[in-house]
C-alpha cells in the first residue's frame, strides 16, 4: 500500500481538525462542566462523526477512521461530564 498525496493531505487535515478540538474537552474536563454544549448538538456530532467513520472503513480511508474514532472518544468524553453533571 503506497501513500499518496491525497492520504497525506487527508492525514494533516484530520490530524489538524481533531486536535483543534483537545483544547474544548481540556477545558471542560478541568472545569467538570458540559452546560455550554447542548445534548442536540452532542448527539448530532456523535452520530455524524460514528458514520464518518463507517464511511472512512468503507473507503479504507485510514486518516478518516482514525481522527472520527478519536475524535468521536473526546466528544464521548464530553457527554459523559455533561451526564454526570446532570445527576
């Protein structure tokens, strides 16, 4: 399997996008809030990221499977304090 331009160009664009959004989930988890995020918008980002990532194994598309999955982890992270704080 050989590595194009186009798996390189994927690969920063979601290395990038998935790390612009540690920050968020850095400060949420540090101030054990979630009220900014609303439960539509977490389960909208869940469900779309869950079939980037159907559609990345789909492809074979590796830099598509691997920002959704971890990038589906941090807004997993986020429902969860949110949960948690609801209690």
């Amino acid at each position: 399997m050989s590595f194009t331009l186009t798996d390189s160009v994927g690969s920063l664009a979601a290395t990038l996008t998935t790390l612009s959004f540690l920050p968020q989930v850095y400060k949420t988890w540090r101030s054990r809030s979630a009220a900014d995020f609303s439960w539509i918008w977490i389960a909208s980002f869940a469900i779309g990221l869950f079939f980037w990532l159907i559609y990345g194994i789909a492809l074979g598309a590796l830099p598509l499977v691997g920002s959704n999955v971890f990038t589906l982890i941090l807004v997993l992270t986020i429902a969860y304090i949110k949960w948690r704080e609801g209690r």
